[in-house]
C-alpha cells in the first residue's frame, strides 16, 4: 500500500503522518517532505508512506504520487494556522542568532501575553519583516503571506479532489473513524513526533486565534476574500466574534520561540 500525507505547514501534516506510520506494522518506506515520488525496486511488497507539504505552484509534483493508493489532505482553520506560522517563521530566519533581535520579538511577545489588546498579531509579523530585513510597507501587506497559502491549497483542492480531506480540529481530538475507514485500518497509533522533528509541536488544540487575534487583525484579514472562500470550501464557521476577556498563554507565545 502506498499513502500520501499532504497539507500546508502548521496544520498538522507531521503529527497526522506519525500516528499513521505508528499504526501500521511491518517494513515501510518513508518519504519526509520530498517534493516527489520516484518509484523504487520493492515498492509494491511493502508500504510506502510520504508526506508534502502544499506550496506555491511548482513547489511538488503531485502527479508523481499519481499512483498511491491512499491520499490525505489535512486542513486546519486558516486563523489559527496564522498563529502557529507566525510563531514558527523565526525558525527559518537568520535573525534568531542575534541576541538582540531575538529579545525584540520576545519583548513584544510579552507584550502580547500581558495585554493581548496591545500587541496584534500584525504587529508580530511586521517585526518580523523587520528583523528579517523585508519589512511589510504597510500592515495590510503583512497578512499577505498568512492568506497567500490559502490559495495554493484551494488550488490543490480543485487540482487534486480525489484526496480524502481530515480537519485539524477533527486530528486532535482523535475523531478519526471516517479515515480509519477510507484507509482501510484502525489508527491505533499515536502522533507522538520523533524529537528531531519536536519544534513543531505547539499547542494541539483548536480555537486559541481568538485569545491572539485583536478587533484590527479581524478586520484586516476578513477584508482578503481568500479567507472567506477558504472557509467555505472546507466548511468552517464564518464567525469572527472575540471573547471580552482574553488570555494568551506564554508557553505557546514567548516561551515557545524561547525553547529553540
């Protein structure tokens, strides 16, 4: 059997590969994030399990994987995807070897953590800009990589509808039953990730955008129409509603980007 795990970053793709592989038993090829498959001599006497990521167009030749048997796509709500891919970003920049820089975005974490009304998440991704030495002209310029992927999802969904999609929100609350039977086996396993690999586990739960999210990244983000087509497409709630009382939890803010 061959089977596919795809997905944009930060909505789940590792955790849902690892309780796959940990379900099953016997020899397995692994894929990790390459961008295609290439068929090997034994293929066919064992399993083949491979996860993508969903990029911009061109980023992974689907077409190669044409031939799996199985084919997953997870999809988280893009709000609080937003959260985990802003947090996630300094991992990827050169900034996080400056102390000072790294003081910068902690600081304003902080911030964030002890009057989430101060900080926007907009605010965070501009600095971010800044630290990074490409800064956002303008805020509306800085929701552009949280909605732009949005895109190249709904793009793969209309590409590629034979994928048999699993919310995030679904993953983690082990509400399973509905893959269990397109796959063909129990997922008894666990999600537990290897500790290479560690740093992308952040919260595992859902719904924390509206402790992050302030009235301004509301409605600058609600102004993208990729947002709200993507909801739709994948059948989440168009509310946008923030509780008056908000707390941010700095164990998945500022002590998160600290751990690494």
């Amino acid at each position: 059997m061959k089977v596919i795990v795809a997905g944009l970053a930060k909505t789940g793709t590792t955790g849902l590969f690892y309780q796959i592989r940990n379900s099953l038993e016997g020899e397995a090829r692994i894929l990790f994030e390459q961008t295609g498959y290439e068929r090997q001599s034994g293929d066919d006497e064992k399993l083949v399990l491979a996860k993508t990521l969903v990029g911009r167009e061109g980023y992974a030749d689907f077409s190669s994987f044409d031939p799996f048997h199985k084919k997953v796509c997870i999809v988280r709500d893009p709000r609080d995807r937003a959260i985990s891919s802003v947090l996630y970003r300094s991992f990827d920049e050169k900034f996080l070897e400056n102390d000072d820089s790294v003081e910068r975005l902690v600081s304003l974490l902080r911030r964030k953590e002890q009057s989430p009304d101060e900080v926007s998440l907009i605010d965070l991704v501009m600095l971010q800009g800044e630290l990074a030495g490409n800064p956002p002209k303008k805020p509306a310029g800085a929701a552009y990589p949280l909605t732009m992927p949005l895109q190249w999802l709904m793009d793969f969904r209309r590409d590629h509808p034979e994928y048999f999609i699993v919310k995030y929100e679904d993953f983690v609350e082990n509400r399973l039953d509905g893959l269990a039977e397109y796959l063909g086996f129990p997922l008894s396993g666990d999600s537990e990730v290897e500790a290479h690999v560690q740093r992308v586990v952040r919260t595992k739960k859902a719904g924390d955008w509206t402790n992050w999210f302030t009235e301004s990244d509301v409605a600058l983000l609600r102004a993208d129409s990729r947002m709200a087509e993507y909801m739709e497409m994948f059948g989440y709630e168009d509310d946008w509603g923030l509780p008056e009382e908000r707390q941010v939890d700095p164990r998945h803010g500022s002590e998160y980007v600290l751990r690494w």
